[in-house]
C-alpha cells in the first residue's frame, strides 16, 4: 500500500517519505543525515531502501543533509537546473552521488512515476512534485509558494494525498516579531502561503479528487495548528464538504510525522 510521511516540516527542516514497504523517495532532506537516518529507521524504512532525494529548492531547510546523506547511501539527486547550479556552487554536490536535472516532463524510477512543476519563490528555481505510486495511487508535495498559479492547480488535481503548505497566519505575522522586510518577503508573491490563501484553494483540489490533506511548513513563530486547521475546514465546509466525509486532513508536526497510508 501507498504510505506518505512527513518526516520533518517547517522551517528548522523539511522532509517527506513517499513509498511503500519496499522504498521509495524522499522529497527534500532539510535536517542532518543522522536525524533523517534515525527517522526513517524508527518507521521501519531502509535509507538505502530509497530510489533518490527530489530537493523542491536549495533554502537550506530542504538540503540540509543533501550532501551527507546522498553520499553514505549513494542515493541520486534530482532537482532542477538552477537548484543545481546553486548546490554545486555551495558545495553541496561532492561527485560522490548521482545527479540528475530535471525539466518539467515526467521521469519513471523503479516503477514511481515523478514529475515536477514550477513554484513561486524567492530562490533559484523552485518546484513542487507529483508522484504516481507503483499501485496508481498518487501523492504530492507543494509547499514554499508566494501564490497558487494556474500550473499549481492544475499538477495537485487528480491527487490522491496532497502535502501543501499553511504557512503563516496574517495577523500573527503583522504583529510578529520578524522585521518589516522579512514580513514583506513571507507575504510576497514569491514568499509563503498563508492559512487563507491555502484553504482558498482546497476546495479546488478536493473536487477533483483529493481526499487527504497534510498542511505543512507551519511557521513556528507566526502560526498555530488550531488556526491553519480551523482555516482549511472552515474554507471547505463553505463548499459543502466535511471533514472525515468528503476528506481527512492533518497539520503536519514539526518532526515525528505519523505514517499516512492510503
């Protein structure tokens, strides 16, 4: 069966598992080698078990322990062209591990079917993925986006688990600690995506086939699980679907995520 996890969300590290018993991928690996060896073991997932490493962008709370990592258990890393040119530029590819680019079409690894699309955000060329499981179940992750653009919707539709980001919450971000600049930047076409522009556009997702939810990259400092849920539902109850009816919907933890199988 088709099992997604959320290993490490929000913004000290993001990571998530999409497989089955046998392997899979990880999209992203923003936290050290050793804390995301230890959290895939403790789920019962073999490291060298895993077929690649996607990286959505080169921020350092989604490669973190890229270089590490991909080289103990000689794991290929496929990301985007930019992405690429910026982790070898830092230092992040050694040539100890595989690299591959990847340009917006779909590529097939071990029977996992990976595409990935264009997000809006302040780094080099980000992108989300969508993943079409051995058994035809899909899942897909899209967090670190300033907007939901056309192509964004259009990729998470006809999904079956989607993994996308709740931010921040407005007021608390206005109000908030970070400096004026910073607050600018999270609000930006090219920053975050609040609780309300995410549960704006659940609705979308959800009637074309979307039946899990994990809202993720909370922001530690300008958010509350409480509010990014309450957002989401209150947005999709609007829209005459309920919860635990029409979908099931969690708020990723900032580490220990729960296995999702579906």
């Amino acid at each position: 069966m088709a099992r997604v996890c959320q290993l490490f969300s929000g913004s000290s590290g993001n990571s998530t598992f999409i497989g089955n018993s046998d392997g899979g991928i990880l999209v992203d690996a923003g936290v050290s080698a050793k804390r995301l060896s230890a959290a895939l073991t403790e789920r019962g997932i073999d490291p060298e078990s895993l077929s690649g490493v996607f990286v959505t962008h080169e921020h350092g709370d989604h490669i973190a322990g890229v270089r590490v990592f991909c080289s103990k258990y000689n794991i290929p890393l496929f990301a985007t062209r930019g992405t690429l040119e910026i982790l070898e530029r830092d230092g992040h590819i050694n040539g100890k591990f595989k690299t591959v680019e990847l340009d917006y079409g779909e590529i097939e690894l071990d029977g996992y079917k990976i595409k990935n699309f264009r997000t809006s955000h302040d780094s080099a060329e980000s992108c989300g993925y969508k993943v079409e499981l051995p058994d035809g179940r899909k899942a897909a992750v899209c967090t670190d986006l300033g907007f939901v653009s056309e192509e964004v919707k259009k990729a998470l539709c006809k999904t079956d688990l989607l993994v996308f980001e709740s931010n921040h919450d407005i007021d608390m971000l206005k109000t908030g600690i970070y400096p004026y600049s910073l607050k600018q930047r999270i609000m930006s076409p090219i920053g975050h995506l609040s609780n309300d522009a995410c549960a704006d556009a659940l609705p979308l997702f959800v009637k074309n086939g979307v039946t899990r939810i994990i809202l993720s990259h909370l922001s530690e400092h300008n958010n509350l699980p409480i509010y990014a849920k309450k957002a989401a539902v209150s947005s999709l109850l609007c829209e005459n679907m309920r919860e635990g009816t029409d979908y099931l919907l969690t708020v990723a933890k900032k580490q220990d995520g729960e296995m999702t199988v579906f």
